[in-house]
C-alpha cells in the first residue's frame, strides 16, 4: 500500500496575517520547516485539497516549475498550505521548454499517476473521483502529446 501523504497540522495560533485575495479563507503564518506559508482553507466536498497536491506532485513528474502543496488541516478543517519561495525555478526557462515539457510528459504512466492519487487518504477522496480524474489526466496527455508531431 502507498504511504499517504502527511497531513501538517496548524496550531490555532498560527495566523500571523489574513490573505485577502481570492474567494477561499487564507491565512499567512511561519512554519518551523517549511518558513513562511500560505494556508488556503478547502471548501468542503469539492476536492479543492487533494486536487492542489496532486497538480503540485505531478508538476514533479513532469519536471515543471510549480508551487509546492501539502494537505493541512486547521481548526480540524481541511486545506493546503505552501511555501513562499516555491517559483524560484520559474525564471529558469529554457529555450526548448516546450520540447522538454513534452518528453517529460511522455515519460509519465498512469500508473505515476495512480501512485500520487493513493497517497492521499481514502477520506479525502473517494475511488470515482481517482477514476474520473485519472481518465483526465490519460486524455489530456495525449492531447497534448500530439503537439510533439508540429515541433521540428
């Protein structure tokens, strides 16, 4: 069995600052590891925490600069929090970005993806929606892995 993902846990006094922006309760605090941090507090039954990671874990696979994202709970409620400092990468383009981001693509199986999708607790996410998004995932990749036939 896939060891799941850990649940970082907030103390209540945490929040050091709000975040305005958007429509989703945030909160600025310190992390002892991870500095500072966003807290983005998940709406319930929509999927907001696990979908987050899992695009943070598959930007992973595909070698993409992305925002990292753990699953938290605050005040026993669910969400993610990241790190500031998580772009830092992003300026780093390379001149065959494209190219690259299409071989790394190619290079991820479903069953990368299974294995992100069991790492998040059986709570979270139930077996239809790991379907759903999975088949997603399958269509879009190969999509966009026909771009490769108009790259010269």
């Amino acid at each position: 069995m896939a060891k799941h993902f850990p649940i970082i846990e907030i103390p209540p006094d945490a929040p050091e600052d709000t975040e305005d922006l958007g429509t989703k309760e945030k909160f600025w605090f310190h992390h002892q590891d991870l500095g500072l941090c966003l807290y983005k507090k998940a709406r319930p039954n929509t999927g907001e925490d696990w979908s987050e990671k899992i695009a943070s874990e598959l930007s992973d696979l595909l070698e993409l600069p992305h925002a990292d994202y753990e699953l938290a709970t605050f005040n026993s409620e669910r969400g993610t929090l990241k790190a500031v400092d998580a772009f830092r990468e992003a300026q780093q383009r390379h001149p065959n970005a494209a190219r690259v981001w299409l071989n790394n693509l190619a290079r991820v199986s479903s069953n990368d993806t299974l294995d992100i999708f069991k790492r998040i607790p059986s709570e979270r996410i139930s077996q239809t929606a790991i379907e759903f998004a999975q088949k997603i995932l399958e269509f879009n990749q190969s999509r966009l892995l026909k771009l490769q036939d108009t790259l010269l």
